[in-house]
C-alpha cells in the first residue's frame, strides 16, 4: 500500500511511503480509498499542534471514501464492489459520546484515511449515496456529520434564523442543511466572491466582514433587534464574544471550530444575561452518519470543493493553511 505519514510534525516532513498492505481479520474490512477530504483537524495534526505526545509514524486524516475490497471471516454488512466511507469515531456508534467511544480517532487515535487503502472494523463504515462520486462522499465523514449535528443542537426548525462564519467546509454544509429544514441562512466572509457563491446554495444574506467588522450588529438588524436563533461557530475564542451578541435570548451557539484566538477573557457575563447555550460539537456518532446519509439522498444534496490529486497532499495542506479555499479540499486517489 502506498500512503502519506507524519515521521516528524510539520507539513514539509510529510513522507510518501511503502507499507504492507493490510490483511482484514475477522469482522474486518479491506477498504480501497479513492478520495480524501481534509479538515482542519487534519493540518493541526501534521504540524503537532493537536496531539504533540501523537505516537509517530501516523497516517493522517480522517475522511476518506472508496469502496470494499476484501471482508474478513464473519463480516456480514459489506461485500466486495460495496461503496463506503469511514465514520470519524470508529467506536462511537450510537448514544451519546462517552470516553471509551472518543477513542478511535481516525487520523489520530488510530491510522487515518491518507492512504490507498485501509483496515477497519465493519461497524466503522456506512455506505455512501448512489448519487454521489466517491469525492464527494468523501467530504461528509466529518465536516457534514459537524453540520447537521449543529443544526440539532439549534433545533432548527422552519422559520429558524441561522448565522454560518466563513465559507469552509463545516458553514457550506450548514448553509445546505438548514435550507433544507426551512430555515433563513445568514453568513459572514471576508470575500463578496464567496459570499456571491454561497448565496447559490441558500444563503439568504451576507456580510464582508473586513468592511464592517461590526458583524453582531449586522446581525441583529437582520433579525429585526431579536437576534438568531443559532450560531454555528467556527471561530472559537475570536468570535465568540460577537456571536453572543448576535444571539437571541436563549438561543444556541454550536461551537465546532478553533480558528481564532482572542486575549480577552470569557464573557461569561453575556452568557448569563441572554441565557445562551455553549453547545460544543465533537462531530456525531454512526447513527448520526446514517441519519445524515438519508437526507442527503432523499433530497439529492451534493457537496461543494475543489478536487486535487493525492500526490500534492503538501500543496493542498498549504493551501488549507491559507484558509482562502470554498466548501472542502478533496485528494482523489487513482
């Protein structure tokens, strides 16, 4: 098997190596990757910033898609031909999240996805949409199953009123679902370009925020002073003081992403006074894959990225390191 690892932290250490090619046990699937999609996560972990104490060599990334070569004794779900993605959790199936089922990372806990093929339980795969090409299944294991599952914490229901930062994988996709729900979708972005493209897969109204910093406010006119009713909260400690301004009372902030970092200390003050709900989001177990995956076929959803081959793994993490990119950043494998 071919695969990319991290010997030593950092993108430039990247190695492109030879390994044996994984032999499946009982109850144990030989999955042929065909495309990755990379998340945040991912680069953190390359550059030692997630997980310093990681035991090294690892694969990285967790989001891969391909179908099923070989089945170990005893499998029963896949055979052979079988189009599948690897779930993020591989011991997080069903209920809510517990210590024992965060462990199994792929692409961290365990080897990940960056790689032509791989072993996993048969619990640890879902199979993917007709539909969809094996790049764009390749986006849903966790900035999808992040999405929807922030839509949840929101309750979003018709009529709902949702703020998305960015234009990432995590806001395209949140943009997608909600307008699914029937719900009104507003957005920030440092491109009108973007903004411009996000506004043809749903979203209602959309802020520059370079030229208007003062995106709370934005907010909360849009909202007629009442505020919304989520916000998916990519940002983290940078934004947060803004999107709890833009929040109504008693509305949710999804809490999904790390990007900015702030000096300030924690408006707790501000969480009090509108009685607001800190939801973190640790992506979603496989019965939240699998209830994603219905939706997604019932209404024919495709994902939103730009395609490259596997060989520029470092280009790309480059590229993502940038943060100018639009929906996800997908490595197909031939």
């Amino acid at each position: 098997m071919r695969a990319w690892q991290i010997s030593s932290f950092g993108i430039e250490h990247l190695q492109f190596v030879e390994r044996p090619t994984p032999i499946p046990g009982p109850g144990e699937v030989l999955v042929g990757i065909r495309a990755i999609s990379l998340n945040y996560r991912d680069l953190l972990m390359i550059r030692g910033l997630y997980n310093p104490r990681m035991k090294l060599p690892r694969i990285p990334c967790s989001d891969g898609a391909g179908e099923v070569v070989a089945v170990g004794e005893g499998v029963t779900a896949w055979k052979p031909g079988d189009r599948v993605a690897g779930i993020f959790m591989q011991n997080w199936l069903d209920g809510p999240l517990t210590a024992p089922r965060a462990r199994g990372a792929l692409g961290g806990d365990i080897d990940g996805v960056l790689a032509d093929c791989l072993v996993v339980r048969e619990t640890g795969l879902v199979g993917i949409p007709p539909h969809l090409s094996f790049q764009e299944a390749a986006t849903l294991p966790c900035a999808a199953v992040t999405a929807w599952n922030a839509l949840n914490a929101g309750d979003v229901k018709p009529g709902s009123t949702v703020l998305v930062q960015g234009t990432g994988g995590v806001s395209i996709f949140a943009i997608q679902f909600a307008r699914l729900r029937g719900a009104r979708v507003i957005g920030v972005s440092s491109s009108y370009e973007k903004l411009e493209r996000a506004a043809g897969l749903g979203l209602d109204a959309g802020l520059n925020y370079r030229d208007n910093p003062e995106w709370d406010r934005w907010a909360l006119d849009q909202t007629g002073g009442e505020g919304v009713d989520l916000v998916v909260e990519v940002g983290g400690a940078g934004t947060l003081a803004r999107s709890l301004r833009a929040l109504r009372f008693g509305g949710t902030i999804a809490q999904v992403g790390v990007l900015a970092e702030s000096a300030e200390p924690f408006p707790v003050p501000m969480v009090l006074h509108k009685m607001a709900r800190i939801h973190g989001i640790y992506v979603g177990s496989r019965r939240d894959f699998v209830d994603m995956i219905r939706a997604i076929s019932l209404t024919q959803l495709r994902p939103v990225g730009e395609e490259f081959h596997w060989t520029q793994a470092r280009e790309v993490l480059d590229k993502m390191a940038e943060a100018n990119h639009f929906g996800k950043l997908v490595l197909s494998v031939d």
